[in-house]
C-alpha cells in the first residue's frame, strides 16, 4: 500500500511516499433503469425495471466502507442535482420563474410532452464516477500537479450534462491550486468524446513514482481506420491526445492504444469492461486490444525505462468468452495493493454467479500469480445499468501533502458511513421506476437531500439551486 520512502527515481530524487485513494460516486435519489445507454447490454436489457435506490447507495456505501476499513484510502464524490431543471429548460419546457412552483411545471411538461428528455434530465448516471475524469498524479505532470479532465461524456444526452457539475465538486474537493489543477471537460463533439477514467490507467513502480499513462481509445476521428460496425466507440483517440497534452504529460511515459472494434460491438462500451490495471500489473481479457501483443511490447518497455516490470495476468477465450465478461463484469474489478506488492481483486457477486468466470476465479485463487486476494460485493442495483465495482471509483493517486489538501471531510470512516447511511435512510426511496419520474415531488426530495448532503461534507454550495 505504501511506497519506499527509500526507493529512489531514475534522476537520483526521493520518491515522495504516496498512495491510491479511491473517489466512489455516492449513488443518488433518483437511480433508476430507463435503458438510456445504447451500446450497454445491462442498460438496455433492464429498462423499465424498478429501482431501489436506497439499497443501491447503501451498497455503495457498504463497499466504501469495507475498503477504508482494508486500510485503503476511500473517499466520496457526491451525486449531481436530478432531475436536471436546467437541461429541461434548455430544450423549451419553461414554467413560470426559477422558483420550485415553476419548476414542478417545468417537469409536469417534459413528462407530458417528452419523457424520454425527461429520463434523460433524471439519470442518476454520475454514480459512475470512473466516467467523472481522467486525473494524472503529480508524478507524472510538467508543474508537478495532479491534473483532472472532467469528462465530456459527449455519445449521451443523460451523461453529457456531468461535466459542469463534476468540474464544481472537483474544485470543492481538490480546492489547492498550488497542488491541483482542475481543467474544464474538452468541447463536447463527435471529435472528442471523452469517457474518463473507464479508458485510462496508470501503472507505475510505486505510486509517488513517475509512471506510464495508457489511454484506451475506440476509434480515430480523424485519419480512418478500424471502428465497430454495431455500437458506438465513445472514446477518440483525439480525445486521449488532447488529455495527455493538456496534462502535460510526456511522450515517453505515453501509451495509447484501441480496443478492438469487435468486443465493443459485443457490449464491451468502455475499456473497463474489459481491462484493469494497477502497479505492474494488468489483468486483461485475450481480447482486449488491436494488436494486443504489441501493446504489452510498448508498456512494458516504456515501464523499464522507470524502473518497474510489467506482469499481464492474460484470460484466454477459451476460458471466460468475451460474452461472460461482459455479463459477470469480470474486468471492471477493483485491483487494490497490498502491503506484500501483490494486488486484492475486487470483483461484483454476478462473477460468482457465472460459471466459467468462477472457476476461473478459483484457478486464480491457487495461482502464485500477482493477484492474491478476492473481495466480492453486491452491486445488484449498479450492475443492472452497467456499473460494477471500477465504474463507480475514481482513482486519484496523492503524495502526503496532497492529501491533506483534500477536502477532509470526504474521507470514508466509521463515522462518516454512518451519517451518510442515516441521510441515505431519512431521504431516499425504495422504489422508483420511470413513470415516478413525472413525479414533481421527486425534485424537492432530491434537493432537500443535496442541501444537507454538502453541509455534512462541508464542501460549501456546489449545486445550480444552491447558487442560483
Ligand atoms: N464502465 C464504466 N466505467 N461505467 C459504467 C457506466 C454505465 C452507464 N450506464 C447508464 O448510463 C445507464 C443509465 C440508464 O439506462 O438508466 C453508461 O452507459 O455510461
């Protein structure tokens, strides 16, 4: 868990200590299945499903807890306003003025007129907090600052309104500017779709040690080349290049590559579900990558060059098919690490369920390989919309003085899981499916929780009704 105070880097300097500490989207009052994500085969196969969103934000928080009580550094990144108002006045529904009555009126319109928009104002999407933004650690950056992109999110109605929002929670939580920079989300077109973290990972020696940024993208806006046929790639190369600059990031500790078309035509929509990375290792389906073999080449070398070695724990076909991956969510596990250098595997309940994904679980179990450890949870109400165990953390590696730039308030502890379970208990409800979504009063709940939200994590108004 800890890097070596001792270890030095390639220039001679000490490498300062630092850690992984884990940003997972608290779950809002208004999760539901609306089957809003093409592409997603959980999404699309649980649409119109009833929700719990009370169970669904307490499973977050269970396994929040669980993992600060590991001793890993867990925090958490609050839900956005839901419904959006302000998109449903965007596109015409305008009731009376910025008041609550006017803004029952302006639901009461969308859901009659267009609940589709609706929906999409509603979606409690931002729970995915690995899609919040790509965050390049200190390590790795020209000023020596840890940099967040907000995604874009820019293939979806639902997730393209995050942006403005994450940016606000980013800066309340990461308010230094002398260790943060906060960037705003890239401009939001085909060109540049951005998805996050979900098609970035880092792997380093220790982690207050430069390390190498590996970009996953799904297609070339410019240029030609492969693309999937079926579903959309979200990810442009262009996207990661423009992030990579912007972070100041240097070419030698660079990889981009592209998922192959085929599996994202499978419901592989993000690279997570399909690869997860941490340290030195990288434990990845066969069928990850275009020319996967030389991905593993250009890490690996461009890892030598700071003195870490790449370990790929590779699943065959044969043994867990494309199809069970993307069912069990088998790739979008968590790889956390232990104080022994080898990596805990976080995976959801659904990879027990799944035969083939079990036994090969098993097999790891006895394996002397670099994961040693499994962790199962239950993210029935996540899973069901296509969000396991990564999808919903964000990842953010801090040296010692960055961390105690952090908000304090965020961090995951015995306390802070109680309190948020108690206003998760007296807020949210246990049922909603999309017709509640009409429901004007949903609004005002989900504000009055918000409200109280910031005031327990003291982070100041962050919400368009709190700064209206
Ligand atoms: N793989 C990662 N990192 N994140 C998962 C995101 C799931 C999300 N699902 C949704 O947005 C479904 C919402 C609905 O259908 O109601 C998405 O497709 O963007």
């Amino acid at each position: 868990m800890q890097a070596t105070r001792t270890q030095l880097e390639r220039t001679g300097a000490p490498v300062p200590t630092a850690f992984e500490a884990n940003f997972d989207g608290l779950v809002g009052p208004t999760h539901n299945y609306a089957g809003l994500s093409f592409g997603n085969v959980a999404s699309q196969s649980n649409e119109k499903r009833i929700a719990n969103p009370k169970q669904a934000a307490l499973q977050g928080l269970h396994k929040m807890k669980a993992l600060a009580d590991l001793g890993y550094r867990q925090a958490v990144l609050p839900p956005h306003e839901r419904p959006s108002v302000s998109l449903l006045r965007t596109l015409g529904f305008g009731g009376g003025s910025g008041s609550n009555g006017g803004d029952a009126e302006v639901i009461r319109r969308a859901a009659a007129e267009a609940p589709e928009l609706l929906a999409a104002a509603s979606s409690a999407s931002a729970m995915w907090a690995a899609n919040a933004a790509t965050v390049s650690p200190s390590a790795d950056t020209a000023d020596g600052r840890v940099h967040f992109t907000p995604a874009n999110l820019a293939f979806n109605l639902h997730r393209s309104i995050e942006h403005r929002t994450t940016q606000r929670l980013l800066a309340a939580l990461f308010p230094s500017e002398r260790h943060f920079a906060v960037h705003p989300a890239l401009p939001g077109t085909p060109v540049l779709g951005d998805e996050g973290a979900a098609n970035h990972t880092r792997f380093c020696g220790p982690y207050g040690a430069r390390g190498v940024e590996f970009f996953v993208y799904g297609r070339r806006a410019y240029g030609g080349g492969i693309a999937p046929s079926r579903y959309p790639a979200r990810q442009t190369l262009e996207a990661s290049q423009a992030i990579a600059r912007r972070h100041g990031l240097s070419t030698s500790a660079t990889v981009f590559a592209q998922q192959r078309p085929d599996v994202i035509d499978a419901g592989v929509f993000h690279n997570d579900v399909i690869a997860v990375g941490n340290q030195q290792v990288l434990f990845c389906h066969e069928r990850a990558f275009v020319e996967q073999a030389s991905v593993y080449e250009v890490l690996r070398e461009k890892l030598a060059r700071h003195g870490a070695t790449l370990q790929v724990v590779e699943v065959p076909d044969a043994e867990v098919s494309v199809g069970d991956a993307v069912s069990s969510y088998l790739f979008n596990s968590q790889l956390l690490a232990r104080a022994d250098g080898r990596q805990l595997l976080v995976v959801p309940q659904e990879c027990m369920e799944n035969p083939s994904v079990a036994a090969w679980l098993e097999r790891l179990r006895d394996a002397d390989g670099p994961i040693a450890g499994q962790r199962v949870f239950d993210l029935r109400e996540s899973m069901r919309n296509g969000g396991g165990p990564a999808c919903l953390r964000l990842r953010v590696a801090l040296n010692d003085a960055e961390i105690a730039a952090v908000a304090p308030s965020v961090w995951m502890n015995d306390a802070l899981h109680a309190v948020l379970s108690a206003w998760v208990e007296r807020h949210y409800r246990d049922r909603l499916g999309v017709d509640d979504l009409a429901d004007p009063q949903l609004l005002v709940e989900s504000r009055t929780a918000l409200d109280e939200l910031t005031t327990l994590l003291g982070i100041g108004p962050v919400y368009e009704f709190q700064l209206a």
